[in-house]
C-alpha cells in the first residue's frame, strides 16, 4: 500500500533529522547549519504525513504510532 511506503520514508526522515541534530552537538562550527537542516526535513517528514492523511486516508488496522 503506497500510504505505508510512504510513512515508512516520513519516519526515515525524522532519523536523519534526528543524526542531523547530533552531529550539530558534536560539530559547534557547522551547528547552526545543521540544525537549521535538520528542521528542513523534520518539517518534510511531517508534511509527508500530512499529505497521506490528506489525500490518502486514514490506514486502517494501523495505530497512529507504528507510522
């Protein structure tokens, strides 16, 4: 189901958000850069999920944790 896929690739972006940002921790000379780009796909995440409740519908048999 293309919704699944979907979310799958959102929770993918909130781990690469979440790298971003410890990196950020770990390098003070680029943090500000990376933690500005780590909101960026943060944001897309969400945006994707949204986009899925939107136009794709809710997922039936599926709690809105697992997304």
């Amino acid at each position: 189901m293309p919704s699944i896929a979907i979310l799958r690739e959102a929770k993918q972006l909130y781990s690469v958000s979440d790298r971003l940002d410890s990196l950020a921790k770990q390098y003070p000379v680029v943090s500000e850069a990376l933690i500005t780009m780590a909101g960026s796909v943060r944001i897309t995440a969400t945006l994707l999920q949204v986009r899925v409740a939107t136009k794709i519908g809710p997922l039936s048999g599926l709690d809105q944790g697992d997304a």
